[in-house]
C-alpha cells in the first residue's frame, strides 16, 4: 500500500494528463482523512500536494469526486484509471505462485499474494488458476503475458474494456440471429445495451470482438469495391493478380554464339 506522510493511500484516481487525486487515512492523525492533488515525477514517484483534510471519511469520499469533476471540467480530461490498493487481480493459471512467477513494476509490488490447494476453477468456470494476485495499479498487457498471468473480468480496466466490446459483438448477434444459447451477450432494455454473459472469459470475448470486426471490414471494403466503375473494377482485379502471382521472372538472353 502507497503511504504519503504517514497517511496509507486508500484511492487515487488518475486522468489522461498524468495529474490525479488521492484519498489517505491515517487513525493517528489528528486530521485522519485527507485528499491530495497528484501526479508522477519524472522518475516515476508519486508526488502529492495541496491537501484538504478532515475528519469524516464520508466528507472527504465527495471531496474526491468533487475535485477530479472540476478539473475534468476545466482541463476537458477523461480519467485515465483508478487505483487502490487489491483492486486489480490477476491469476496464476500455469503454476503456484512463487518467487520469479509473478512481475513486480516500480511502484506497484501485489498488494495480496494467495495460492489455491492445487488448480482450480475461478472466474465462474472459465479459467483454472493455481492461485492469484492482486496490484494497487493495472499491469501492462505485457507484464501479465510474459509471467502467464490472467486478468479479472472484474478489473476496472478489463470490465470498461468488455463494456465496449460487448455492444460490438451483441449488434452482430443481433444481426445474424445468433440462437440465445450460442449468444455471449444480452440485450439490458433498461439501459439500451448488451451486457456480457457471466461465463464468458475477457479473452473469449476480445477474440470474438475483434473477428466480428475484420468481418465487418472485410464487407465494408466489398461494398465500397462495388461502388467503383466497371474499368476501375478490372484494373483493381489486375493489380490483386499481380500481386499474388508476385514479380515476373527475368527474360533469358539468348547465348552469344559469337561469329561463325
């Protein structure tokens, strides 16, 4: 867990310019509950400043969200991630968890550390796991991928991302009448979108997202073909052929027999 001036780093939330806030604790202060403007040095550091302390946890929760909405109202920013401590989880899904199986970034050591009694199945029976472990922040997609680890379908970041992804897959479903049972979403009317299935992986999911997408490329780019002139048509098909028959082989020159 993150510590500035004795106070444990409970949240921070992080914007797209690299400048956050923070909401810290600590029981022995005389002020326990604090928020800070951030941002990271140029070595990485967390560095905080202008602090707005008090006593109600509650106070100083709204403080939080009321001071990353103004900035985002004056500096038009998205919030880029949020972090705290065991919010990110990641399984083991090759090996127990042990010394040199897992990435430790600058900044960001697990926060939690938990091997299962041999592999089982997590994640509502999607993936097997020999345990797991949990970060303050996101570890890159490499990270996970070099130590074989598997992100949460509850990561903040992996569930935003299947947010998007699911109303790309369900218009497809929808369009192709896909059977309910071979179906990765549902329709919400109530909030006129598609929500993932509970079985269904983050890998399963962007697998099929980005193949529905090439399909609908693939199509588009058909279409578009179609709009061109016959000659315009012919010539396209000409250079495709060419293309795949690849770079003509060079005439032979006839021997010099010299004169006779």
């Amino acid at each position: 867990m993150n510590k500035n001036q004795g106070y444990s780093i409970l949240k921070t939330i992080m914007l797209e310019n690299g400048r956050g806030f923070a909401l810290g604790h600590s029981p022995t202060a005389p002020s326990p509950y604090v928020t800070w403007a951030c941002y990271d040095d140029d070595k990485g550091q967390r560095q905080y400043e202008w602090g707005n302390y008090g006593n109600s946890l509650e106070r100083l929760e709204r403080d939080l969200t009321r001071r990353v909405a103004e900035y985002q109202r004056l500096y038009k920013v998205e919030v880029a991630q949020t972090e705290a401590p065991g919010l990110y989880k990641y399984y083991s899904t090759q090996r127990p968890v042990d010394i040199g199986t897992f990435p430790k970034p600058p900044h960001n050591a697990p926060d939690e550390i938990v091997n299962y009694e041999g592999r089982v199945w997590v994640e509502n029976d999607t993936r097997l796991a020999w345990g797991h472990l949990t970060y303050t922040r996101p570890l890159t997609e490499q990270e996970a991928a070099d130590y074989e680890l598997r992100p949460s379908r509850e990561n903040p970041d992996i569930k935003q991302q299947m947010e998007k992804q699911a109303q790309v897959v369900g218009k497809w479903e929808d369009a192709h009448r896909v059977p309910d049972q071979k179906r990765l979403t549902w329709f919400y009317p109530d909030f006129g979108s598609y929500v993932v299935k509970e079985y269904i992986s983050p890998e399963r999911l962007a697998e099929a997202a980005k193949g529905m997408e090439h399909q609908e490329a693939a199509r588009a780019h058909k279409q578009e073909k179609g709009k061109q002139p016959i000659a315009d048509q012919l010539k396209a098909a000409q250079r495709e052929a060419q293309e795949r028959r690849g770079p003509e082989a060079p005439k032979k020159k006839a021997p010099d027999r010299g004169e006779r």
